[in-house]
C-alpha cells in the first residue's frame, strides 16, 4: 500500500519510530485489541522501519514502512505479512495507519 502524504520525511519519521505506536500497529495487524509485543528489525532513519512480533502470543507478523521524498511531501510505502485468513482486514488497518500518520498535527497553543 502506498500514498504520498503532504509531511516531511523527518515529521513522519518521529510519529512512526515509537515503541508503542508500532505495538498498537501490530495488534490490528494480527487482530487483536491489545497492544502486541515487538521487535524493530531494519532501522534506517528517515528511510525505513520495519519490526515484528515477538511474542508466540500474538503469531508471525511483519510490517515495513519505506520513506522516500516526494514532490511536496513523502511516498510512504507499508506492508504487512501476517497468518491472518482474511487479508481485507489488514489492509483497512494499514490505511487507518496512512491515515493517522497523514493527519495534521495538533500542537497545544502557548503564549510568547
């Protein structure tokens, strides 16, 4: 699954390089709704992230994330491999991924 998302390489990067947003990725990845234990694999930052589970509980599971500049923003590229019997589900789940990692950014205001 691809999209080309209007944030920089560096902004995506710091959303998706987090520990418990890659575990609650995986849990809808294999299906659950508890936050699966994982293992980071390939880390090349700004570039591409990809981690696993690593626990039995949760079964064989892989997702990859690749970076790459793209006119006014970043091609974001994500897949998943997975033991699940119906592939539809982890593809909702990686455009739910898309889109969180795509929507705006919401700062708290603060005063000068």
């Amino acid at each position: 699954m691809k999209r080309t998302l209007v944030k920089s390489a560096p902004e995506l990067w710091e959303l998706a390089d987090d520990l418990a947003r890659m575990e609650a990725w995986m849990a809808g990845v294999v299906g659950t709704s508890q936050s699966v234990s994982v293992e980071v694999t390939d880390r090349q930052p700004e570039r591409m992230l990809a981690w696993r589970t690593s626990g039995v509980q949760a079964g064989d599971a892989r997702i990859a994330l690749e970076l790459a500049a793209e006119g006014w923003g970043t091609s974001v590229s994500i897949v998943a491999q997975h033991s699940r019997p119906d592939s539809g589900d982890v593809d909702t789940v990686l455009e739910q991924l898309l889109d969180e990692l795509g929507s705006p950014a919401r700062r708290p205001f603060t005063r000068s």
